[in-house]
C-alpha cells in the first residue's frame, strides 16, 4: 500500500486520503444517526400505541363489555377507537388471552398468541403494561398492551393491544438514507477540492517537486558534502 501511494503524485494522494477520511467520517456519523433515529420513532410508536392502550382499557363501556364477553358490542367500539387514533388495529381479549374484538373475523375468538408470538403474560399475570414490536396476521407493527381490570381495579379480566405500523418509520430512514448519501457526496466533493488546492499551494512553495525529489536531492546534497575534501566556509555580504 505503501509503495503504490509512493508511486502516485502528491495531489493524487492527497486527494485520496482527504476523500477516504471524509467518506469514513460521514458514513460512521450517518450510520450512528440512523440507527438512533431508528431507535427513536420506535420509541415514540411504542409509548403512543400504549398510552392509547392504557386509555381504552379505563372506558367504561370497554370494562363492561369485556366483563360480559360481548363481542358484538366489542368490535364496532375497537374499529372506530383504531379509526380515531390512527392504528393499524385495536384488538381486546378477556382475561385468557381469547379475542374478544379483531379486525379480522376469523380470529374471534382464538388465542391472541398465535397472531403476535407471546402470551400477553406481563398484562394477564401481573397486570403490567408493556410495549412489544412484532409481525403478526396484520403487518410488522409496534404494539402496546394493557390490562383492562375490574371495577375494584384489582382483577385482571382482559387485555387492549394496539398496533401501529412501522411502514412509516421505514419511509422517514429512507428519507434521512438520501440525505446522508447527499452529506457525504457533498463532504467528498469538498475534500477533494481542499486537497487539490492545498497540494497546488504546497507544491508551489517547494518549487513544484514531488515529496521522493526532495528526498532525493537532500540524500544528494548529503553525499556531495561528505565527498569533498576541502573546508566549505558561507560568508554573507559584510564578510560574516
């Protein structure tokens, strides 16, 4: 590597190891900003689908219609709750996980773990609300799950999911992906133009040799100065 560089002209080098910096430093700092954006809108989607989450599961007609296991009044309630907040689905299960509203119908009445991959034990077992990003029946979405208690508030008897989909969050990296590639074109371009103007200054100033030609005449001037064998005495004008 180091051979081929010697063999390349300064402002060709220049060139070459400014842009390369250039493209390392943009790429890591884009990367690094596109992963903490990602993880970011994930956040977000998460603690806004839980908190319309924890918000139905207070409704009182939510409470009541999931302690009488009345499906017919559940679904049209999660459709338009899901319409108003703008998620993917609501979806409500009792206290065993069974769904109660889906906006597929088919799945009434099924296990919720089959549709998302986990049992919902946090929320049925312990009450607690949680945020889970899966794939299921209805898309790659961020989902937040609450528990739906009792009158007394100390019983369990059902769950709210509520899914928001992440195609959004793909649109808004790739979005911020064209940016960076445009920061880093620009940062390499500009490279680029600094490196050729600082080897066109540097050159001048050392008479338009290469760095090997100074190096040369310097072993040169060496070996001159070794050969000769009477004194070598400077004297400036005055004789000093």
């Amino acid at each position: 590597m180091v051979l081929s560089l010697r063999a390349l002209k300064l402002k060709t080098r220049m060139v070459l190891i400014l842009g390369l910096m250039a493209l390392l430093q943009t790429g890591f700092i884009g990367l690094f900003a596109l992963h903490y954006l990602n993880q970011s809108l994930d956040e977000q989607i998460g603690k806004r689908a839980l908190h319309i989450a924890q918000t139905i599961a207070t409704m009182p007609e939510i409470k009541q219609a999931v302690a009488a296991r009345d499906s017919d009044r559940l679904n049209p309630l999660a459709k338009n709750l899901a319409e108003r907040n703008q998620a993917r689905f609501v979806v409500i299960g009792d206290y065993m996980g069974i769904r109660l509203a889906h906006p597929l119908a088919e799945r009434l009445g099924k296990p919720m773990f089959d549709d998302d991959g986990d049992y919902n034990d946090p929320v049925l077992l312990h009450g607690k609300p949680y945020v889970a990003k899966a794939v299921g029946s209805l898309g790659a979405t961020m989902r937040g799950k609450a528990p739906v208690f009792d009158e007394s508030g100390e019983e369990v008897i059902g769950i709210i999911s509520v899914g928001i989909l992440l195609d959004r969050v793909e649109e808004i990296i790739n979005e911020y992906r064209s940016t960076l590639y445009l920061v880093i074109g620009a940062s390499f371009t500009l490279s680029v133009l600094t490196a050729l103007w600082f080897a066109g200054h540097f050159k001048k100033a050392i008479f338009g040799l290469e760095p090997e030609q100074i190096g040369q005449l310097f072993q040169e001037r060496n070996a001159t100065l070794e050969t000769v064998r009477e004194g070598i005495i400077s004297i400036n004008r005055e004789g000093i």
